[in-house]
C-alpha cells in the first residue's frame, strides 16, 4: 500500500496546486455525495479510490467493487464528508475511477474473445510513464495477465538486443549463469528461421512477432515436435478483431499493448445530495 499512498497522495498535490482556492471559503458542515456511471463497462480504481479517501479524510462507501459490471445510471460509491475536501478530492478520486475502469472494460473485451480457450492473454509495458502500477492493475482488475513489470522481470532479447550479439547460443549460456536461476530468457523472432535457432540457443519463451496465424501455426507444430518446454506467444496486430484468430493458433499467450493504450476512459460524474 506504500505506493498507492505516495501516488495518490501526489495526484491531490497536482491537482491543489497552492492549495484549493475554494478551501477557505466553502460552507462549514458535512455533505453526501455520490459518483455515478454514464457509461456501460468494468469497474476498477477502487483499491485506489479508497486510499486517497483514508488519505484525504473522507467517509467513502463503495456500492460497485474491482471486476463488477457497471451499467449506465449505476451508484458506484456514496461519500460523505466536508465540502472543502469533498470537491478538492473530486477530479483526482473520478479520474483515477474513470482511467481504471476504461482499462478494465478493454482488459474485459479481449478476454472475452477467447476466455473458452486454453491461452493467457498479457498486456505489455506500453503504458503511461510512472502509471505503469496503476495501469496493470486496471488490466489485471479486467481479466488480462500482466506481462513484464519492468526490465528486472525477465531476460527478454528484442529485434534491437539480437543486432548487439553476435552468437546468441553462447550469449544465452553465459546470462544463464548470471541472471537469477527462475528467470526466464524470452526472445522476439519474426520469421519461422529465427525462430528454430532461439529454441536450438535455449530460449525459454518465444515472442512470435507480427507473424500471420499460419506463420505462427507452423512454429507451434515444430515446438510440440522438437522444443515441448518452450513456451509460446504470439505478439504484433493483436486487437480484437483479430485475437481470436491468434489465440486459435496454439500458442500459450497472446500479447497486446492495445489493452491499455487503446482504452478510453469510463464517463463518471459525482453529484452532491
């Protein structure tokens, strides 16, 4: 809870500025207030929501909770406190509500495309600079499962790392002996060659990228036969029109910045009684 803290905490300094212009001369007493949706989707933020109300002194009861649907008119939360507070916390509490839920509900729809079949569905690092936390936690709250945090997660050897190695068997056999023994090393490929001198190399996961479904078809055949432990994904033009095909293919995992980049924020509005 230490980072959640410190960012919502960060988000009221923001917005305050100096310090709420209304602060001083808002009406004494407490008041009601509720957040409602305009919007249809998933909801998510309120792991957040609540600790920038414990922060900012606020009774804060929430009627929707992470992963509910919401439907359009729905009461997500009822607030109660001074005004002052009340309306200084109000932008920052919808946006991080409204930023979340976009991102569930988009996590949500892919899901949903192929939450019959036996594949995992990531989201990537394609996120909003210090808001990677918050984002995959939406992404998580919407279904889909987070791919790498950060560089310290896993060895991955993109199309920009191969061109700096020159023999990549001996590259890979000399970070195994560096890199933490549970770490996995993942290398991006873009053609079935590459794809057959990775697995040959050691490579523990296989990033299929930009590759058609008939491409990737091919490399799931040739990793059953020679290469079982390796595990697939497939990566590049991932969207929901398309993500079935994908995940119809046999890989382990499909990956999709568009989860998080591509989401459009939930419409919320909070209204006082």
């Amino acid at each position: 809870m230490i980072n959640i803290k410190k960012f919502v905490k960060n988000a009221i300094i923001e917005d305050n500025g100096r310090g709420d212009l209304f602060f001083d001369v808002a009406p004494k007493g407490r008041f009601t207030a509720r957040v409602i949706s305009k919007d249809n989707g998933i909801f998510a933020g309120e792991l957040y929501a609540k600790a920038l109300a414990k922060t900012e002194k606020f009774d804060c009861k929430f009627l929707k909770h992470d992963g509910e649907v919401l439907k359009k008119g729905d009461i997500i939360a009822e607030l109660e406190g001074k005004a002052s507070i009340l309306l200084s916390s109000e932008r920052t509490f919808l946006n991080i509500l409204q930023h979340a839920s976009g991102i569930a509900t988009m996590a949500n729809r892919f899901v949903s495309k192929v939450n019959d079949l036996e594949v995992a569905l990531l989201d990537t690092r394609k996120t909003r600079p210090l808001l990677r936390d918050f984002e995959k936690y939406a992404s998580r709250v919407g279904g889909a499962i987070n791919h790498r945090l950060g560089l310290d997660d896993c060895l991955m050897l993109k199309d920009t790392h191969l061109r700096t190695i020159k023999d990549l068997k001996s590259f890979i056999k000399d970070a195994k002996k560096r890199i933490s023994w549970v770490t996995k090393i993942e290398i991006e490929c873009e053609t079935f060659n590459q794809v057959k001198e990775a697995m040959e190399a050691g490579g523990d996961i296989i990033m299929c990228d930009n590759m058609s479904p008939d491409q990737i078809k091919a490399v799931v055949k040739f990793r059953n036969e020679e290469h079982p432990h390796v595990l697939l994904e497939a990566s590049g033009n991932i969207s929901l029109d398309t993500v079935r095909m994908y995940a119809e293919t046999g890989v382990d995992a499909l990956s999709s910045g568009s989860i998080i980049h591509q989401a459009t924020w939930l419409d919320f509005s909070m209204k006082f009684d």
